[in-house]
C-alpha cells in the first residue's frame, strides 16, 4: 500500500459525502472522496495531519505529463525500478511527496516502454484514497 | 469465568487517583488493558493476583472466591490460581531452564505438566542451560512455562514483550496464543502495540484515569474512526501464495473465503495464521440482488 503523508486543507461537503482536499508535502493537491463528513468524522478538521493510503494497482501512469484526463490527482515522478513480472510487473517511483509503487500489467509495461530515470506522471483517482490518522 | 468489581485510591505522579473498575471475563477470552502509563492497568493485574489489596469490591473465578472486602476474604497470591509474567523475567538466574519451571511445579510429580510445557515452548534444547546464558525472548519463554506450571485459570501479562526486538515480539505472541489455546486461559495482557493487540486479542478494556471508558473489539477500538475506508473486516489469513511482485492472500472472514492480492514486499510480514484487517473503499464494491 502506499502511504503518503499530508495536512487537511480543505473539506467540501453535502449530507452524506465529502470532497476533502488534502496539501501534500510538495504544496500539491490531493483530493479525496468519502462517505463521511466533519459531523460523522471527527478527524476531517482543516489543518488536521493526515496519510494518503492507495493501493499499488490503483496507480495509473502517464508518459505524457500534461493529459486531458478526467483523474483529479496528479503528481509528477521519476521512475527508479522496475521489476517486470509473467502478468503484472512493479514500478518504484520517486516522487516529491515520497516513494510511489505501481503494479501494472506485464503487456502495458512493454508496450509503453518504460524505462528507469524516466520522467512519467502518476494519476490516482480521488475515489480510491483511503485516510488514515 | 473471572467477575470483579475493584476500587482502590492509588498515588499516581500527578497525584491521587480513585481506581474503579466493573469487569467480567469468560473462560477463554484473550483481553488487553489498554491505556496511558498510570492509567491503573498495572494495579489491576496486582489486585487479581493479590500483590495489591483493593480498599472495596470482590473478585470470584467460577464460584471460588479470591476477594471479598464486605466478607474479609483475601486469598494469598499462591491461592489464587493465576500465573504471572512480567517484562522482567525474574527467573532465577543461576538455576537451568528446567530447574526453573519444575521448582513451580504445586507437587514435584507432576513432571507430565513439566514437560509438556518445555515442549510446547521448545525449550528442549536449552534445558539444561543456566537462565543467565539465555537471550531475552528465551528467558521469556521460561518465564511463561513457568508461569503455567501451575495450571492457572488465570493468566496474567504485564508488557512482557516491551524488552524485545521485532521479530522476537511476533514469535512469542505465537507462543502466548499457543498456550492460551492449548489450556483454554482467560488471559489478560497489558500492551501498547496496536498490531499486537488486533493479532492477539478479542476484547480490549481501556482504561483513563483509573476508570474503563470503553470496550470493544481491538479493530472496534482501533480502526474504526482512525481508518476512513467503509469496507472493513477481520479475518484469518489461510494461505499466502507469492507470484512474482505480488503476494496473494486467501482471509477467513467469518464463513467466507476472499482472496486478495497486493505488492509482495508490502505484506512480507504477513504469515498464515495471522489476524488482518482487510479494509476498502465504499466507492469499490459492487452490489446485486440476489433473486
């Protein structure tokens, strides 16, 4: 899993659901929906410290670094490893918020020619972030 | 079945403090105290064990009596069928392993509990070795198969893996969980390690200011508020498979079978056996009826 830490900026909320938007150390942006909100949740404070948890798989990975692309959370990266497997291959990422892995497909991996040291954007949708205090 | 009811004033460092407390315990529960240095957790495991005399209050195992203030009952310590463990080993450093665990024994024949306890605990190798040549999570093993030497009902566990390194901690957990299976203990164990407590424990008693202010299951206590994910469960883990990257793990959640996959070297620690929390978003599942 991969776990990144952050400070609560932001919380947008309706009845049930909350957009919060969390700083990262980087100053960038992260977003991230829950099916709580400041009433129900009594960490979701401004200014509340807090860590980014995603899976590895849901890690998606951009050669170009500027897409049009509906995935809120962008961060840019640099790739440090690759460990290629038969059906779904690692990649260690070094970003400015920390160390980032994603597992990916062992085809796609081929296909797109990843390679290390290369500059690649990582995308990760605001609907598969867990909090963690 | 252990039922207590404890109140006792205690000096604590920021001065005195009304220890009271209401509990009950089935045969077979595996619970921790849960709570700050001078919470009380320590003064409870002494009043069970009657190192420490409560000013009110009673406790009773089954239909046997251990402390009555109304009554005036007051078992002694070797009375009291518990058995004790410490972060200190306070073994006798200059007996071997054996002479250790058979000096506890109630009558010097019952070798057969003797033995059994130095086989569960592996300690034939190490029998004859004076307790000073012992690493700390040997002598911790000594410590708790001497400690139930004496069949206790009652087993008590005052932070006695708090002196060793990682990956001692998780082999004498398993050992602690061995025992306490094995013999069927109500066992009470003071911890500080969350991970600890969700392998270990089925109950957690927290305890503030000398006073339980909640009880729950440890994944009720520890994960609910802390983790934002929906989609929670305990379970076992009954198989880890590794391919390539990823590890994929097989979880008993109450009676049914869920595998998941995840980067291997993220649950490395991760064994067969092992309690885990398997947690995900509300956003992920997908729901149909069943006709």
């Amino acid at each position: 899993m991969n776990n990144l830490p952050g400070k609560i900026k932001h919380i947008k909320n309706s009845e049930y659901l909350s957009e919060v938007s969390i700083e990262m150390e980087n100053n960038s942006i992260f977003n991230v929906f829950l099916v709580e909100t400041p009433k129900t949740a009594s960490y979701l404070k401004p200014g509340r410290k807090i860590n980014l948890l995603f899976k590895e798989t849901e890690v998606i990975i951009s050669k170009n670094l500027t897409p049009e692309i509906s995935i809120h959370n962008q961060l840019k990266a640099e790739i440090i490893e690759i460990k290629p497997g038969k059906i779904l291959s690692e990649i260690v990422l070094k970003s400015a918020v920390g160390e980032i892995k994603s597992l990916l497909s062992s085809t796609v991996l081929q296909q797109m020619n990843f390679a290390e040291s290369q500059e690649v954007l990582i995308l990760v949708k605001a609907n598969e972030i867990m909090l963690s205090e | 079945m252990i039922e207590c009811k404890l109140k006792k004033e205690l000096s604590a460092a920021e001065g005195k403090m009304m220890l009271a407390v209401d509990f009950r315990l089935q045969k077979g529960d595996f619970v921790v105290l849960y709570g700050n240095s001078g919470a009380g957790k320590t003064s409870i495991l002494r009043m069970l064990s009657g190192l420490l005399t409560p000013e009110n209050g009673f406790i009773k195992q089954e239909s046997n009596i251990w402390f009555d203030a109304e009554k005036k009952i007051d078992l002694p310590i070797q009375k009291r069928e518990i058995g004790l463990v410490f972060q200190d080993y306070a073994l006798f450093p200059n007996m071997s392993v054996e002479e250790n665990i058979y000096f506890s024994l109630p009558k010097k024949k019952d070798k057969k509990t003797a033995e059994e306890l130095i086989e569960l605990m592996e300690l034939g190798n190490l029998r004859k070795q004076k307790i000073q040549q012992l690493s700390g999570g040997q002598q911790q093993r000594v410590a708790l198969a001497r400690a139930l030497a004496r069949k206790p009902k009652l087993l008590l566990l005052d932070e006695p893996l708090s002196a060793l390194d990682h990956s001692m901690r998780t082999k004498l957990q398993d050992y602690i969980l061995k025992l306490h299976k094995t013999y069927n203990l109500t066992t009470i164990l003071v911890s500080h390690d969350p991970a600890e407590i969700i392998k270990m424990a089925d109950k957690v008693l927290v305890l503030e200011n000398g006073k339980i202010t909640s009880t729950g299951t440890p994944i009720s206590i520890f994960s609910e508020s802390k983790l934002s994910g929906k989609f929670q469960f305990t379970g076992e883990v009954l198989a880890k498979i590794d391919e390539e990257v990823v590890s994929i793990l097989h979880i008993l959640i109450g009676n049914n079978v869920i595998k998941s996959v995840s980067a291997k070297d993220e649950i490395a620690h991760i064994q067969k056996g092992d309690k885990v929390l398997v947690a995900s978003k509300a956003f992920n599942p997908i729901v149909t009826k069943i006709e």
